[in-house]
C-alpha cells in the first residue's frame, strides 16, 4: 500500500448529460455492465493500484451513491484503509453549493489535513479505464513534479473534445489548449506514434502535492481544473504530463454511456471483466445464478439472479434480477434490473391489469436502455419505429434515438413506442 496518497474522487455536478440516468440518483451512482456502478471504476483502480485512501465528493442526489458506498467497500480495521463520501455542506463561513471540480476539492480540503499524506490523486467518476495509477505515482516522484496529468492519446479529428497538452522532451508540459476548434491551432502540439499523428489530451486524472494543491486553490477562486486551474499552473509550477496509452472513455452522455457499455458484450471487449490480477469490486449481494429456459443468448451479458424464459437476447445486457417473459425479444438494449424481487403473492395480488417488474411476454425491446424496476408490459413494442432523437413522457424519454424507461416506470401491455 501507498501510505502517503489520498485518492480524491469527483462526484460530479447534476449529470444533466446523462440525464434521465441522474434523475434519481447521483452521476457515480448509474448502473454500469449490468451489476457495478460507475463509481466502481475508479475505486478498482485505486485499490488494484494499493491506494486505499479514498474520498468522494458529492452533492446531488447522493443517497444512492452513499447506500452503495457503505455496503460495498469494507476495510478490515488494522488497514488503514477507507472510502468516505462527503456532500456539500453549509458551514458558519461558507454556504455556497459547489461550483465545480476544483471549487469541490476547494471547500473540502479541511477534511484532507493528516500530515502524513504528500500526495492527492484527482479522479473522475465518470470515466471508463483500466490504469495503474501506481505507476503514474512513481512517474510523479520521480520527477519531482508539483502537478502531474494523465493524458491519453487521441487522433486529430477527436481534438476538438478534449483540452490538449504539449510537453518538451522531459514531458513537462508548456501548452495547454481547451478543446481547440480547428487542428492549425494545435498541430504544433501533435506526437507521432506508430507513425501516425496523435494529440496528447488531458484525463482529468491528476496527482498534486499536497502543498502545491493547497497554494494552488488558495491564489484562485476559478472553478474547473482541466480549464482554469491547470493551464494557470503551467506558468509557475512543475507540471509533468503523464502518457496514458490504454483504453480510455468518458461516458458522460447517454449516447457514450449506452455505446461503451454494450461493447463489453463483445469478444474483443476493451475491458477484461475476467482479469482476476485486476479486479473491478463492487457490492456482493449473494444472489443466485442467472436462469435460463430455452433462451437464445448471443454476444450478451447476464448478471447474477436473472430468470429468462424462452425468450431471445441479443447483443444485449441483462442487469440484476432481471425478469423476462416467454417469447419477448431483447436487441442492442441495456435492462438495469431490480432492486428486488416480487414475491408470486405481491404479484397476485396486484391491481387487475398491473405489471409485474421485467419484460412480459411477447414483448420487443431493441436500442433502448431500461432503468431499475421498470416494468413492461405483454406484446409492448420498444423499438422507435418512427425515428425519434429526442422525445419526452411521463414514463419514458429519447435521446439521440435512444429510448430509455424511467427508474419505477411502467408500460402498459400493448403499449408501441
């Protein structure tokens, strides 16, 4: 274990990008590849990387987010160990909500005062990755930098989504350019690598000294690291940029969340959920084996307690107890599960006409994503026949032609969307 390193992880603003995932629930919060939550993602890398120091930061729709947090990641008490979520609060001289990432770590460095920590690692909550962030600690030192930033690389037509860093030789960084519009503002800036023209782009992973992050934030007010705070440190500290050449994505919309999901149902998948020498925790709920009657099931994903009749799943995620009818159709879809099952007795005695939690009978699902405890009816219809981008109900909402079911929603049978 890293004894000196506290890991600080942004919970995010209001994930309006994500919305109506957020709706109820903090951004960290969303369920990822059928039964994780993003959050986990970070949380792995640190402890894989023996970083067990670890604080959250959040401040919308957070029970969720701190349910999970309690019941997944319990530390033996001779570890020294700990994760700990911290909301905004109202103190006696402060009383403003957060107004950014850097404003977030700002009003909470008073909780970051054991001595004996050196080191702060910024993550994102929101991020796809599998990195050693212990090897990024050693570059950090070595170095003797005062900030360091993991950068991956990107192609020159991805430029203009990502703030771009140019470093010398010794990968200290000189330039720094948020999101540039056009290529001629940075091709002085570009590496080759493989013989092909690639951009250095910022992570929004970073490791501080502790006493330069505390200088830093104390000299300014602004709000944002990659934007503001960084590109001012360049000018007087030690900034070393750190090449980063795995997988990287940044799920932040639904149309990246909906895409990086379901291309871990791929043989060629970019993350190795089987890596036993990497692990990606979560919460251990105990739950039995997925269930299966003669179910086709291609290139998909099935979590634990599952119970799919002769039904059809494709290219497709099935989430936690998950429950799907006899001759219902599942295609590119991502269904998130349920947060518990209903007994044969609450069903039965349910209104007449009700709908039971999971997919009924006979029912088509393709290019959409079904949030925790929906529940679809028989012989519905969830395809967006007519083409929609971007359309809204009281039970169900599209984006970018991706239609999602709302957390406790429930269509009725024979319903066409």
């Amino acid at each position: 274990m890293v004894n000196d390193v506290l890991c600080v992880i942004l919970g995010g603003g209001r994930g309006t990008r994500l919305y109506p995932l957020t709706k109820d629930r903090a951004k960290p919060a969303v369920p990822l590849f059928g039964k994780y939550r993003l959050i986990d993602i970070p949380i792995s890398n640190c402890l894989n990387s023996g970083l067990n120091k670890i604080k959250i930061l959040t401040q919308f729709n957070s029970e969720s987010l701190n349910k999970h947090i309690s019941r997944a990641y319990k530390f033996e008490a001779f570890s020294h160990g700990f994760i700990e979520v911290i909301a905004a609060d109202q103190t006696m001289d402060q009383t403003d909500w957060f107004e950014g990432p850097a404003d977030a770590v700002r009003k909470t460095l008073k909780h970051f005062n054991n001595p004996k920590i050196k080191h702060v690692c910024i993550l994102s909550g929101d991020q796809l990755y599998k990195m050693d962030l212990r090897a990024f600690y050693d570059f950090h030192v070595q170095k003797k930098a005062q900030v360091s930033v993991a950068c991956n690389l990107v192609s020159p037509e991805d430029i203009s989504a990502y703030g771009i860093m140019g470093a010398d030789e010794t990968s200290r960084v000189k330039e720094f350019v948020e999101k540039p519009s056009q290529e001629d503002l940075v091709r002085h800036l570009r590496v080759m690598r493989g013989g092909r023209p690639k951009y250095l782009c910022s992570m929004g992973i970073y490791f501080f000294n502790k006493e330069t992050l505390h200088e830093i934030l104390a000299r300014s007010h602004k709000a944002d690291f990659g934007k503001e705070i960084i590109p001012e440190a360049i000018a007087d500290k030690a900034v070393y940029a750190y090449e980063f050449d795995g997988y990287w994505r940044d799920i932040g919309t639904i149309t990246s969340f909906y895409t990086e999901n379901l291309l871990l149902t791929k043989e060629d998948a970019p993350l190795d959920l089987f890596d036993e020498e990497w692990q990606l925790y979560t919460r251990s709920r105990s739950l039995p084996p997925a269930k299966y009657a003669s179910a086709q099931i291609e290139s998909s994903i099935v979590a634990d307690g599952s119970i799919v009749g002769e039904a059809t799943v494709r290219n497709s995620i099935i989430g936690l107890r998950s429950k799907i009818g006899k001759n219902a159709m599942i295609e590119d879809s991502i269904i998130m599960g349920a947060d518990y099952y209903e007994t044969e007795e609450e069903i039965r005695h349910q209104k007449r006409g009700a709908v039971a939690i999971g997919i009924g009978e006979g029912s088509i699902v393709r290019h959409a994503i079904l949030d925790k405890n929906a529940r679809v009816g028989r012989n519905v219809s969830i395809a967006n026949e007519a083409g929609l981008q971007d359309h809204t109900t009281q039970s169900y909402m599209i984006r970018d032609g991706i239609v999602i079911v709302y957390k406790n929603a429930t269509i009725p049978d024979g319903t066409v969307i």
